[in-house]
C-alpha cells in the first residue's frame, strides 16, 4: 500500500535546539518526497523537495531508500518555524498526484 | 508558479443545504485537484479536475455529493451537496507543477 506517516502529531522544542520531524513512506516504485509546510494564516507552500537536495530556511531532508524515510531536520529552531509540517509523496507516473502524511504541528518554544 | 484564489473562505451552513466553492487560477492549467481535510487528518484528494472532461472522483467520493464544474483552464468549482455535519472539513484546491503543487487558501465549512 502506498502511505506516508508522520508519527508525531505535535512536536514542541525549545528556541535554538535541534529539530527532526520524522516521515516514513512505504511506496512500490521511485517516489519522490515532498515537505510541505503551512504558517498559520496562509496557504500550503512547498518547502523542500528530495530532488533538489537544497536547505530551505536551514531545513533539510534526506531520503533514506534503504530505512524508506525522509525526516525533516533543522540544527537550531527558531520562533518563526512554528507551523504544521506535511510530508508527501509523488510517484514518478502518478499523474502528479500526491499522496500526504497526517501532518506535525512544530511549536518552537521561546 | 500559479496563484489560486479560492473562495469562500469560511462559511456555515445549514444541513441539507449545498456550498459552491470556487478556484480561480492566474493562468492556465490542465488539471486542478479538489481536497479534503478533515479536523486533525491529512489531505484526501476528492477528484481531479480537468478542462473538457468529467472530474475523476477517488474511492468513496461521489459525483451526485461533490459536483464539479470545470468551464476553463483557469477556473474550477465544487459543490458539496446535501451537506451533514459530518461534511465539515477545510476543502482545498490545489495546481499540480512539475516540481511542486500550488494551493488555494481553502474553505473552511462548518455545517449545523
């Protein structure tokens, strides 16, 4: 079955401590990840991709085939991290349809 | 990129009564994707939206229940029909891109 799940609902650290929001993915086929994010008051809005291999406002992700996971990290959080956290999935011939996690709502705590 | 304005963004609703949400697009685009998210869950995609065609409707979502309308490559409505209370949820629509997926600021239905 293809699924995506982010186990922790709410995540709540410190200003300045280290963050991992985890997602896992079962998927038959090439996936490609997603992590979204949406700030309260706004929209959903891309936040890094496995592809581009980037660091989006100190975030990054790795995609693990091996452990099928693609958890989130950030070295030192900050206030304006706050926000719901989606992880998603895109099959490589899936129409772009994503397939998403439950989500993980980021309190960073000053 | 794609800016997707949607409206309403709230609204409460009597039940048995219908709501039309509408997606308007600053460009065009082939497809546009209908979502729902229910409290504390993820988002479930309800159809897929495509110019010229009928909506393709995922498992457990019906066309009598969410009608939708696609006129144009820039504009998409659904209708969420004969709604109950169990019909509350924020709906989304969303723009499929190559590298990412752009979305609308949703709806957010309360039904009484």
């Amino acid at each position: 079955a293809q699924r995506v799940t982010q186990p922790e609902k709410l995540l709540s650290v410190f200003k300045g401590a280290p963050v991992e929001l985890k997602c896992n993915y079962s998927y038959s086929g090439s996936p490609e990840l997603f992590w979204y994010v949406q700030y309260s008051r706004q929209r959903l809005q891309l936040l890094l991709r496995h592809i581009s291999r980037e660091s989006i406002k100190g975030f990054t992700a790795d995609l693990n085939k091996g452990e099928t996971s693609f958890h989130l990290k950030k070295p030192f959080a900050q206030e304006e991290d706050s926000a719901m956290y989606y992880c998603a999935l895109r099959g490589m011939d899936s129409n772009y349809q994503l397939i998403w996690g439950a989500g993980t709502k980021l309190i960073i705590k000053p | 990129s794609a800016v997707i304005s949607q409206k309403p963004s709230r609204d409460i609703c009597q039940r048995g009564t219908s709501l039309t949400i509408q997606c308007q697009v600053d460009s065009q685009v082939t497809m546009m994707f209908w979502y729902r998210q229910q409290p504390g869950q993820s988002l479930t995609l309800i159809a897929t939206a495509n110019q010229g065609s009928e909506a393709t409707y995922e498992s457990g979502f019906v066309i009598d229940k969410f009608p939708i309308s696609r006129p144009n490559l820039t504009f998409s409505t659904l209708t969420v029909s004969n709604m109950s209370p169990e019909d509350s949820s924020i709906y989304l629509c969303s723009v499929p891109a190559v590298d990412t997926a752009f979305f609308g600021q949703g709806t957010r239905l309360t039904v009484v």
